[in-house]
C-alpha cells in the first residue's frame, strides 16, 4: 500500500492525472491561440528564462526506462540464462528480501 492506496489504485490516478495534464494542456494551448491567435503570440513572447529544473523533466521517462532496461537485464541474465523460470523472478522482484 502506497500513500493509502493500493498500487493499482495509484497508477490508475496517476495515469488518469497524465492524461488530465495533458489534455488540459493542449485544450489551454488551443484557447489561447484561437483568442490571441499564433502569430501574435509567437511576436509577443517574452524574453523570460525557463527554471534551471525545466529541462530535468524531460528525463524522467528516460529514466523510467532505464529503470525498465534494467529488470530485464535482471530476468535474462540472472534468470533464464540460468535456467530459472519467469516465475521465480516475479516471486524475486515481490518479494522483501531480508537480511539474515
């Protein structure tokens, strides 16, 4: 349970919020360029710097997939090269491993 959820019940919200983001994003875009009109917005842009962590939020997928990339090098190298099956790297990666 994460922050009072169940794991499927947040990524459900959490999917849910991206797809929120998104959509109000381009229906804001879509506002505003039919109210101001594009090119009028693009000649009256300001000269105004993103913030120094605007470029990082472009990792984060990346980062997710490298996550990703990793859990499969995990299930090939450690698990089927091995002669493990699929199952026992999904009890693996569920599993708390304690220190004994």
């Amino acid at each position: 349970m994460v922050a009072g959820f169940f794991e499927q019940e947040l990524i459900a919200y959490l999917t849910l919020g991206l797809i929120m983001n998104f959509l109000f994003s381009m229906f804001f875009g879509y506002y505003l360029s039919k109210n101001i009109g594009m090119e009028e917005m693009i000649r009256s842009k300001g000269d105004k710097p993103q913030p120094w962590w605007m470029p990082l939020t472009l990792l984060v997928p990346y980062l997710k997939m490298l996550i990703t990339l990793y859990r499969v090098a995990v299930l090939q190298i450690y698990f089927l090269d091995q002669g493990r099956s699929h199952k026992e790297y999904w009890v693996y990666m569920t599993t708390e491993q304690s220190e004994a």
